[in-house]
C-alpha cells in the first residue's frame, strides 16, 4: 500500500505535468525575442538561498546589496509610513536611502517625525535631500547653518541636493535659479564637512555638467536619468504647464547615455547611484556591468506601492528582487566579456 506522501507527490507529479501539456502551445518563444545582451551560462550557476547577498561598499559603508533605495517622498501625510517602512528594510537587510526633500524641516518642527528613522536604519547610510533652488536662497542669505542643522536632526550620514531647473519652470508655484547651480554648489561645499551626493530628478545630465561635477569635491552622483519618472512630466500632468513648454519634457539622458559619457571621463574618488528608466533586473544589472566606476543601482517607483501597503509586502518585494539580482549575476555575463 502506497504512503500518504508517495501518494501525494505523485498526485503533484501528475498535476504539474499535465499542466506542461496543457501549457505547452502558451509557452512558445520567438528567436527574434531572444535578449540580446547577455550570455547565458548555466554551467556554472547555483540557485541563491535567502542567506545570500552580492556585499559592496558605498560611501565606505558595507551594502549587503548595491541597491539604493532613492529619495521619493516628504510632507505629504503617507510620508511617514513610506518612509519608515523603507528605513526599516533597509535597517534589516544592510542598503541605503535618501529621504524626500526636507524643505518643511528647514523652517520647523512640524514634519520631524516623516523623516526621524536613524533608529530604525542603524548604521546604514540615510541621506537628507533638499532642493537646489531651497540651497541657492539659504546661500545667499549666508544662512547655511540651517542646512547643517537640518542634517543633523534627522541624523542623517550626509545631503542629496536635487536639481530640478526644468520641474521648477513647470511649476507655477516652483523657484526660479538667481545663480547658476555651480556656483551655488561651490559655495556650499566650502562650508560642509559632511558627504554630498547631487542627483537630477528624471531627465539626468549631459556631459558638461557630469565633467564640472567631478571637478567638485562631491561624495556620489545620482543620475536621476531620463526613462523613470520625469517631474517636468509630473507638473503637467498636475494640468499647471503652458503647451509651448511640453516639448522640453523629452529633453535629457538615458541611464545608459550617462553610463558611456562618464566612462569616457577622468572620474577621482566620486562613486554614482545609477537610477531613472531602469524598469527591471536586468537593465540595472547591464548596467552596473557596463559602468566602470564604483556604483549601486537606485531605485524608486517600484518601492513606492510596497512600502505604502505595508512591511511585509515591502519586503517580500524586496526579497524577490533581491533574489533576481543574485540569479542575474550568477547565470548571465554582457556579451564580449568572458
């Protein structure tokens, strides 16, 4: 007589291959599908357990992946739940992250608790973030102190400044730049003993401003490419842009644009958080590759759902891709690469 489990597992035994006839006719490929960047090799693959990691280091902190969880949100009322859902991840699983902008921490106390998550991250990296055009002003009123101060009541690691010159002209309510941002940039890195990381905010950079920020004693750059979620697009959908304006809302540079541009260039001691139009694993994964500078892949918009419905969803998405991330490296290499 048959065990119960012998005969469980020959009852899924059948099942599962029923479901290959069945499916069969479902699951036909096309050659011309075929991705084109890689090289497959299942040679010399193991499948990754829950206990591995792909460990770099960014901004001399250990990552147990190179994921950045990058800025998305501040001063809205899910801020606070977002924000301390992704610290927490953060916190367990050893990455890094930048707050939304903290403007509103600048001129108060009122939105403290969206941003206070140092306790729940340890010693990962948690940047602060604040605008360009918020920096410009504070520079020009010699008011930077308020900026430091901002840093250090969220007890954050360093500052992402953003630059945003074509969101603010969307907004009608946004800023408007007096100096240039380089000047700005200047200015304020004379009076920082912290890291500074600069990123765009979806339409990334072209090679003269990458050339002129690695002639700045900055920690990273973020690209914030053109591909991911652009806030030019963002203000016009918000029904707040004139139509002669929405042709410079497909002005900018791809991820893998940016990549080849600063291979191209002398790069010191910067490292770079490659981010925008990264839409999977392996996108990320090509391009981390391609790039010859130290680099973690940054992501937002895939996080953002998560993080809003709870903890546990959030890490079970984080799991799946970390797991994806590991498959990637284990089984595929770029074509021309041994």
């Amino acid at each position: 007589m048959k065990s119960t489990s012998n005969a469980s597992f020959s009852e899924g035994l059948a099942q599962r291959k029923g479901d290959h006839i069945e499916l069969t006719s479902r699951a036909q490929t096309s050659a011309l599908g075929v991705d084109p960047r890689f090289n497959y090799e299942p040679l010399f693959f193991t499948h990754a357990s829950p206990e591995d990691n792909w460990e770099c280091t960014f901004l001399n902190h250990k990552l147990h992946m190179p994921i950045w969880v990058s800025s998305m949100t501040g001063g809205t009322g899910h801020a606070r739940t977002i924000n301390h859902n992704l610290a927490r991840l953060c916190g367990a699983h050893k990455l890094g992250m930048g707050l939304g902008s903290c403007r509103a921490l600048i001129s108060g106390h009122d939105r403290l608790e969206d941003f206070q998550v140092r306790a729940l991250m340890g010693d990962q990296p948690l940047f602060a973030n604040l605008g360009m055009a918020q920096l410009e002003e504070l520079v020009l009123a010699g008011k930077l102190h308020l900026v430091h101060e901002m840093v250090k009541k969220v007890e954050a690691t360093g500052l992402i400044i953003h630059l945003n010159p074509l969101q603010e002209w969307f907004q009608p309510e946004g800023d408007r730049y007096k100096i240039s941002p380089l000047i700005t940039l200047s200015r304020f890195l004379e009076d920082v003993n912290y890291p500074v990381i600069v990123k765009e905010v979806g339409q990334g950079m072209g090679p003269r401003s990458l050339k002129a920020l690695l002639e700045l004693p900055i920690s990273a750059i973020e690209f914030g490419a053109f591909g991911g979620t652009n806030f030019s697009l963002l203000e016009s959908l918000r029904g707040s842009s004139e139509e002669v304006k929405k042709p410079f809302i497909q002005v900018g540079h791809t991820a893998e644009e940016m990549v080849e541009i600063l291979n191209s260039l002398p790069i010191g001691r910067q490292e770079f958080i490659i981010s925008g139009g990264v839409k999977s694993v392996l996108d990320g994964y090509e391009l981390k590759m391609k790039f010859k500078a130290p680099s973690v892949i940054g992501m937002a918009s895939g996080f953002l759902a998560p993080a809003l419905m709870s903890y546990e969803a959030l890490e079970t998405y984080y799991l799946n891709l970390k797991e994806s991330w590991l498959t990637a490296k284990g089984v595929l290499n770029l074509k021309g690469e041994n």
